[in-house]
C-alpha cells in the first residue's frame, strides 16, 4: 500500500512539473510571437481582393466598385506620438490582381477656399522591415481645387529629399463635392517597373504605410500638415496561403501543445483512477 500511495505522489508530482514545463514553453512562444508581430503602429488591415475600382476620384455606387474593400476610420494628426486636434477619415484598401487600391476621404470646411487651394494627399511607402523608414512617395497634389485641377506623382524619398521618379507607377485622382473629398491610388504589387525608386511590394508581408494631408506652398515635406500610419497585410492570391509563415508556426505550435496537455491530462486521470481502484483493493 506504502508503494502504492508512493506511486500516486510520483506520477502527480511529476505530472505536474511537466503540465508547468509546457505552459511556460507556451507562454515563452507566445511571447516572442507578439515581439515580432508588435512593430510599428497599432493599425493594421489584412487587404483581401475583390474587383478593381476605377481611379477616377468618384465613388460608383451603381456598379459598387468598392464594395469589397476593407474599411477603416483613422485620423490623422499634426503629431502621431500626440494623437490630438485630429482630422477623421474613411480610409479603404482593397487589392485586384497585381494591385493595391487606396481610397482616402473626408470633409473640411474649407475645401473650395483659397486657404487649401493647393492640398494634396500622399500615400509614403516603407520597405519591409525598415522600421517606418519612407522611401515612396504616391502624391495626388492640387494645383487649383476650385476647378478639380490636380497631378499623380511619383516621388522615392531619399533621406528627406522627394525625387521624383524617372517611371511613374501606379495612379491616382481626387474628386471635391460640396466640403466632402475624395482621394483614389493604385499602385503596383509584384509588378513593379523601377525596383531602385520604387518600395516593392510582396504578398504575405506587412508595409508601412503613411497618409500625409497638406497645402503645397515650397516644397515636400515642409508642407506635410497632419498625418497617420497604417500597416497593411498584403495577402496572397485567391486559393493561395493566407497566413504569414509566424502566424502559422504559432498555429501549429498551439495546436500540438493543447494536444499534448489534453492527452497528458486524460493519461493523468486514467493513472489516478487505476492507483485508487488498487488502493481499494489492498485496503479490502
């Protein structure tokens, strides 16, 4: 019976060292998961696909152009480490074939003024990995709003420097109803032509992207007046993988341990109930 009960001890307290052992392991994976997934600004979108809209400035209700996209409220502030006196804006993403789809808008009072007669938005791009260091610049830029007169720019960004690009890629156009505007880009995803001014954009990998508001009147960034970051999860084709390669170690890994910690558990409870039927029988 002392064998007996010497056993049961045993296997309980060994059963409960390894149940420990495995959630500190879980917590430690856990952990470094959240490290590495937790750069950067707390915004982020995973962008599905869906049809192509048409870069034209004008919301197509009939035809639902952006339908599918994804949707976020954001503002944008003249400090981001200050989020104060911000502007709200819808901000939408969506990608189509080799695309990326950007809609930005808003309203303002004074739209139509002479005060932002020469407002633009721009969409600054980070590579992967670079700790929002913005080396693309896609600037839909006003030279008069009163009469819907604006350009598409294309800038790489070098140190503080805007250059403008020797092969514009991707699109864009706005569009100003009563106090309400619209801003519309698209750029290029795995298709880009000029890969030494241009952010190259990969599926399966977060970027960086900034939404700068502002009133040209020398030169960029001076008039960069409000601003945000969002960070985008650009996913893969249809039918294709659509978790990032961490995510799908964590999944695994959570999977397997669970597995293991229930099968221990129901190995436990078998064990206990075999010690207590043969204490019975040597106490009977």
């Amino acid at each position: 019976m002392n064998n007996s009960k010497s056993g049961y001890r045993t296997l309980k307290k060994n059963t409960i060292k390894f149940l420990t052992l495995i959630v500190i392991t879980q917590i430690f994976l856990s952990s470094i998961f959240l490290i590495t997934n937790g750069y950067g600004d707390p915004i982020e979108i995973k962008v599905g696909f869906g049809a192509a809209p048409v870069i034209d400035g004008i919301i197509d209700g009939t035809t639902g152009e952006w339908d599918q996209a994804k949707k976020q409220n954001i503002n944008l502030y003249p400090n981001i480490s200050v989020p104060e006196n911000g502007l709200a804006i819808d901000l939408w993403v969506i990608q189509e074939g080799l695309n990326l789809y950007i809609l930005v808008r808003f309203d303002l009072q004074d739209h139509g003024s002479s005060k932002y007669d020469n407002e633009f938005i721009g969409i600054l791009i980070a590579d992967e990995g670079s700790n929002s260091d913005f080396a693309d610049a896609k600037i839909v830029q006003y030279s008069n709003i009163s009469e819907n007169t604006f350009q598409y720019l294309d800038y790489h960004i070098n140190d503080t420097e805007y250059e403008e690009d020797i092969i514009s890629n991707g699109a864009g156009a706005a569009n100003l109803e009563e106090n309400q505007i619209t801003y519309e880009f698209s750029m290029p995803v795995k298709d880009t032509e000029d890969e030494v001014q241009d952010v190259y954009l990969n599926y399966q990998d977060f970027y960086d992207f900034k939404i700068v508001f502002g009133n040209k009147t020398a030169l960029y960034p001076d008039d960069i007046m409000i601003s945000n970051i969002v960070s985008l999860f650009l996913e893969y084709k249809p039918g294709g993988p659509d978790k990032p390669l961490s995510e799908l170690i964590m999944f695994i890994s959570t999977i397997v341990i669970f597995s293991i910690i229930s099968a221990l558990y129901i190995f436990y409870i078998y064990r206990i109930t075999q010690l207590k039927k043969e204490i019975r029988r040597i106490r009977s």
